[in-house]
C-alpha cells in the first residue's frame, strides 16, 4: 500500500493524538482510583479513539490510513508499556477496521465510519485474553472475564459518541481561505532527512551518512529527561532488553527463573534507568494486580490461589514496565528512528512514528505547563481535584492540547 507525504503526516498526529489522550486518560483514572482499570478508561479511550478516527477519515481519507495508523500505534505501545503482543493486536484492528470501512463505504460513508470506529475500539481491547492467560495459571477468573467483556458496550458506544463529536467539531469549525490550511507548507519537514537537519543538542552532521530519505528528524530533545546515552548501540541494548523482557517472562513458569529474570532486569533498569521511576512503576504494578488478585479471592475463596495469580500477573509483566522505562528515559528519539530504519522498518511507518516522538515532548511540556498552571491557581491539589474540578482539570490538562493536535489533523 502506497501512502502521500501528507496522508503519512496525519497518521502521525492521529497517533500522537491517541498516545497523549491515552496516556491522560488512564494517569486520571488510576490516580482517582488508586489503581489501574481498563474498565474504568475503556469508554472516555473510546470516545476518543472515535474522535480521531473520524478527524482522519474525514469525507474522503482512504481506508488504507486506519490500517497503518494501528501499526504505529501499536508500535509506540510497546514502546511505552512494553507488551510485545500489542503491536500484533493493533494492527489486526486497523486491518479489520479498513476491510469493514472499505466494505460498507461502498454503501454509505458516514455509516462505514460508525462501524470502523467501533470495530477498532472493540478489536483493540484482544489484548485483555493474551494478559488473562499469560497471567493466570488456568485462565479461569470469570470475574476477569467478565471485567473485559464488559468493556464492549463502553467501547462500542464510546466510539459512536467520539465520531458524533468529532463531526460536530468540524461542522462548527469556521471554513478555511482557499488554498489556505490544507497542508501544502505544513509539513515540509517531513521532506528532510535526519541527517540534513543539524542541531548542538542533537550532534547530528550534515555529514552524516546515517541517511534516511523522506523520514523527518524527531524533536532532538530525548525522550525522557537528562543523561540519556547517544548512539544506536544504545538504543539497540535498551530495545533488546525490552524485547527479552516482554517475552522471556511469557515463556517461563517456574518461580525461581521468573525471579531470576525480574532480578536482572531490576538491576539493569536501576543501573541504567530513573530510580524513582522504576519504583512508582513497581509500586503500580503490585497494587494493580493485588486488585486482581482480590477479584480472584472473591471469586473462588482460594487464597493460595489468589496469591499465585498476584505472583503470575508480578513477575511476568513487572519486568515489561521497568525496561520500557529504560528505553523511553534513556533513548534519544533520533536514535530509536535511526536503528528501526536500520533492521529494516519501512519508510511508510518510520515517517508517522517519528512524527509521535515529535509531538510527545511537546505534549508532557504542555502537561507540565498545565498543572503548574492549576496549582498556581489553587485548582490542583491532589488526585480528587478531578472530582472537585473536573472541568477545570480536564481543559487544561487534556481538552486544550487534545485541541491542538484536533487542529494540526484536519488542516
């Protein structure tokens, strides 16, 4: 499939836009809660996943784009989380998303664009049974089960609710000056190779003949903060780790080679990674499966089997969070897109992911901004201003970069 400059450009914004929203979305939510849910975000996620949706299909996007768009978004998951299946399940969404949108388009475009949205919000959420059987010893917590099978309705329907918003943001959108915001100068950076764009933070040469045509150099900002190593050999050990991370755990059922695993792990991130990072995310890990643990216990009133679902869930998915912390705080953006392009990641998906790492710093500098602003403000106190102030909260720190990234999609 053969993509435009300007159709690659909007799938990265469309990605960065789901990554941003997402990421704001599931930190409220377990903050408020106290824990991670899926249930508890699946249907504001939905809503958005729709939103964005419609904005990149608009009247006359292909279908082809829902597909890469699950590909690069699936890739910046495991990135950013670490679940190695996920890349898997995101592009069997936008695959199916596009066969269905492509199939009743035919008929009726607004109609296509409904069932493509709730198509990828459901099919999106397979990622659940993979988690389920990876982290229980027979599969059988209906609870659990039933968890995620509760989430459709929210998902479809959140989905449905995000297109009708979507549309009605559009429609109420001023029209453009002819020949004005349809993207002809907006991303001429996406025509510059990496190693044409020369920066004293980035310490890349004109010279330098690590050269990728048509695929945009990322913010040369890191991707986490200070003291990240440069170089591909950098990047290539901390994806490696992520990748042996996310997988060797999932093969594995004997205690002892599960903790000797995290144990390596552990060591590496804590040499190679922020500390307190590793911690909060250790932490979270702990609390959000000693929830299921407790829905375990509910069920079946066998403790002994709850704990070793806490253990299953601990030691198999621990490992994942700390290495993707090692990998997005101390890897450059510029070096992660220079390796992929290196083992051979086509240019059609190189151009739209470098995009996210663009847009990413952005947004935590705008996020930053905003709770400064909040608390400046005596808004922001803590977790249950959300509830105290949900409207305030939710402009700042989600409607008005959402807004943003809205306009950069559609112009």
């Amino acid at each position: 499939m053969t993509f435009t400059p300007r159709e690659l450009a909007r799938i990265g914004v469309a990605a960065a836009m789901m990554v941003f929203g997402g990421t704001v979305i599931i930190v409220l939510m377990t903050l408020l809660m106290g824990h991670y849910n899926s249930l508890a975000h699946s249907g504001p996620k939905a809503v958005l996943d729709g939103a964005v949706l419609a904005l990149l299909l608009g009247r006359r996007g292909r279908w082809r784009c829902v597909a890469l768009l699950g590909i690069v978004y699936g890739l910046v998951l495991l990135v950013q989380v670490g679940i190695v299946y996920l890349p898997l399940i995101f592009a069997i969404a936008g695959l199916l998303t596009m066969l269905t949108g492509a199939a009743v388009g035919m008929v009726h475009r607004p109609v296509a664009v409904l069932l493509a949205a709730a198509v990828f919000t459901w099919a999106a959420s397979f990622g659940t049974p993979l988690k389920i059987y990876f982290g229980t010893g027979d599969a059988n917590e209906p609870i659990l089960w039933g968890m995620w099978v509760a989430e459709w309705p929210l998902r479809i329907v959140g989905a449905w609710i995000g297109v009708a918003l979507a549309w009605r943001w559009v429609a109420a959108r001023p029209p453009l000056p002819l020949g004005e915001g349809r993207g002809e100068g907006m991303h001429e950076e996406y025509a510059a190779p990496i190693a044409s764009q020369r920066s004293d933070d980035d310490g890349i040469s004109t010279s330098d003949p690590q050269h990728i045509p048509g695929v945009p150099s990322p913010q040369p900002s890191p991707l986490g903060r200070g003291g990240q190593a440069r170089g591909i050999p950098n990047a290539a050990l901390r994806l490696g780790v992520l990748l042996a991370a996310a997988i060797v755990p999932l093969m594995l059922q004997q205690w002892t080679a599960l903790l000797a695993i995290n144990g390596l792990v552990l060591i590496y991130a804590w040499l190679l990674g922020p500390r307190k990072s590793i911690l909060h995310a250790l932490l979270g890990v702990a609390w959000g499966y000693a929830v299921f643990a407790l829905a375990s216990y509910l069920w079946h009133r066998d403790l002994e089997r709850s704990l070793d679902l806490f253990r299953t869930f601990a030691l198999r998915f621990a490992p994942m969070a700390v290495a993707s912390i090692a990998l997005i705080r101390g890897v450059r953006a510029v070096d992660l897109v220079r390796l992929l392009h290196r083992i051979g990641t086509p240019s059609a998906v190189l151009l739209p992911l470098a995009a996210v790492l663009r847009q990413i710093p952005r947004a935590r500098r705008d996020v930053r901004a905003g709770l400064a602003q909040l608390r400046h403000e005596g808004v922001w106190t803590g977790p249950f201003s959300l509830l105290r102030h949900p409207r305030a909260v939710l402009g700042v720190l989600l409607f008005r970069p959402l807004h943003r990234f809205a306009v950069e999609l559609v112009e």
